[in-house]
C-alpha cells in the first residue's frame, strides 16, 4: 500500500474544518483522568508527546492536530506502545478547545506546548495562524492557576506575535522578557532539533497562568 500523502499546510477556515470535535469521555481516554494533563497543539506527527509519555508516566498527554491521517498514525504507534496516558485527536483547534477543555475535571490542564505552528506568511492569511486572542481566551479559562504555556518557533516574528497575544491577556504574565536560551522541558521537538543542527535560532517563552 502506498503512503498516505499529507499535506504540509491545511487551511483551518476551510469548510471542511469547521465542525467542533465531541467532548472526550476523559475516564475512557486514560487510565488514570485525574492526572495532570499536558495539552500539545499542533503536534504534528506526535513524537514530542510520545516520548515525553514515556518519560512522564504520571501525566497525560494530549496531541491536536488538523491533518487527520498524522493523528491515525500516532495514535496506532502509542497503540502498539501501550501507552495509557497519551492521546491524539483530528480537530480544528480554533473551533475545538471548548467542547474539549468544558468537560476536563477541574485543574487538570497544567501545562501547554505551542511549537513551531504554520507561520503562514502573507498578511491575508494571518487569519489562519493557531494562536488567535479567542484560543488565549480558551487558555486562560481551562489552564489551572500556576499552569504553563510553552512557546516557540524558528521565525522571531510569529513567535513575537504568539507573545504578544499572551502578553495582552491579563491572565497571563511571561516568565522571562528575552527569549529563552534553553528549552525547560526535557524532550525537543523533531523542528527543534533540526533546526538547531543548522546551527538556527529558537526563538521560545514561556507564559504562567495567575
């Protein structure tokens, strides 16, 4: 069977992605609900999750993604690992976070990663960048108090951008005001890797929920 062909851009105001995702029946997602939860959006292929799943055992992990046939694939993988703390699920985040955070138990969510997203260049695209001021709001409603969100990209400009969203929103305050030299979490992403073997920048931050 020939691989599926993905593609490397998908548009999220297109009509195929404007239907939210059903609440998750969390008790039947993990063995273990109550957990901290770690949320990665736009998480590609899902390695980063997978291998901080392993590292992490009393978290959970969950993986969005928009290009439906990566989450089949990651899902199948943490399948045949057996691993009951990690999940992925094809939704259009922007339209998503509501329906999925409303129906976490209470302080669950501890800790977001948003990594290297589409920078969708053009000025009329901007519309389709992931962090929106709607999607800080959606954050800043489910994140427990003390939680975290991790941020960072290879291109100064939407990671400014994704700080300044965060920057606005009272809820929120940045931990350090220059870029972080180092990445706090202890598994790198395949993006991260490649690009720091180029000997590229990293531009990253990290925001506290109050």
């Amino acid at each position: 069977m020939a691989p599926v062909r993905v593609r490397q851009h998908v548009n999220p105001l297109s009509q195929k992605y404007q239907t939210p995702v059903h609440p998750l029946d969390w008790e039947k997602v993990y063995a273990n609900f109550t957990q901290p939860l770690h949320l990665d959006i736009g998480c590609g292929k899902g390695r980063f999750l997978l291998e901080m799943a392993i590292k992490q055992p009393n978290w959970n992990f969950l993986g969005l993604e928009i290009r439906e046939p990566l989450v089949q694939e990651a899902n199948a993988l943490r399948d045949k690992l057996a691993l009951p703390n990690l999940h992925y699920l094809f939704c259009n985040v922007n339209n998503s976070l509501t329906p999925l955070l409303s129906h976490l138990p209470a302080n669950t969510l501890q800790q977001v990663t948003i990594q290297f997203p589409d920078p969708w260049f053009k000025n009329r695209h901007a519309k389709r960048r992931v962090v929106q001021p709607e999607l800080v709001t959606e954050l800043a409603t489910h994140l427990a108090s003390g939680g975290i969100v991790f941020l960072q990209s290879d291109i100064e400009a939407i990671a400014a951008e994704m700080c300044d969203r965060f920057t606005v929103h009272p809820a929120f305050h940045r931990q350090a005001m220059q870029w972080l030299a180092e990445n706090p979490l202890p598994i790198q992403t395949e993006r991260e890797k490649s690009t720091l073997s180029r000997g590229k920048p990293v531009y990253r931050a990290v925001f506290v929920r109050s």
